[in-house]
C-alpha cells in the first residue's frame, strides 16, 4: 500500500481487511461492516454499547472498531501502553480482542493498522490459510488471492 508511513484513515480498515485471503463482509443490525475469515470475525465496527463511554460526557461512544488478537499477551501489549490508542473494556475481559475509536486512529500509521488487522486475520484464519499466507509473504508474494 502506497504511502505505508502516513496516519491511518478509517476507510483504510476497509482496505487492509480486503485485501486478506478468503475475506468476506457481512453487514451487523445497524449496517456496521463485520470482516470475516471463514465466517469468523476478525475486525468489526461495533454498535454503540454501554461499556464504552466517554468518561467526561457518560455519552457510548459511537466509533469503536473491535480487532481480534493472537493472545492476553498481545492484548495487554496494546492497551496497557499508555501512548497507544487501543483500549479494552470490562465486557472484553477474556476476549482475544482490543478496541480503538475511529476518532484516534489517525494516531496509527497505515503500516501498523496493516499489522493490527493481520494479526487479526491471523488468529481467526484457518490454520492451513494462515500458513498459505505467511508461506507467501516470506516468499514475497502478496498472498492476497481468494
């Protein structure tokens, strides 16, 4: 992707999701894109919940993106940096997953969303997927073939 060190644009989550393997878009009850491998999520725009609110205001917060991640290790990696801008909620304790406001995700760099939303798309992936795709990245393929 062209320009991999600029900041991160929400219609770049669109992108980098597509252009994984075997990825499908499904559509939530109020028509937020659900990205699936194998008809498992791996990044969705969440609905408005009580759980994620703006501290000052009590308002939901109206632009959470939910990405998976490969471990409580990678997790923890993410949201106990205080400089990052993912963050979990108590509804997500034990879930593979981190959050992030569309709102903050100009503080990524498109590069490191590319990472976020692999990483995603690896640990929902079929083992025998997931192991296509990385054969074809180490062999410098772009791996992104249906």
């Amino acid at each position: 992707m062209a320009g991999e060190s600029r900041r991160a644009r929400v219609q770049d989550v669109d992108e980098l999701a597509m252009r994984m393997p075997h990825v499908t878009v499904v559509h939530g009850p109020l028509g937020n894109p659900v990205y699936q491998v194998g008809r498992r999520s791996f990044v969705f725009f969440r609905n408005p919940r009580p759980d994620a609110v703006d501290p000052a205001t009590g308002k939901r917060y109206t632009d959470v993106i939910v990405f998976w991640v490969p471990s409580e290790a990678d997790k923890q990696a993410l949201v106990q940096d205080r400089a990052s801008p993912f963050f979990t909620t108590s509804h997500f304790d034990g879930h593979p997953s981190v959050l992030l406001r569309a709102s903050r995700i100009g503080e990524l760099t498109v590069r490191e969303l590319a990472e976020v939303i692999q990483d995603a798309w690896l640990s929902r992936a079929s083992p025998s997927r997931a192991a296509a795709w990385l054969g074809a990245q180490q062999s410098g393929g772009s791996g992104s073939q249906a």
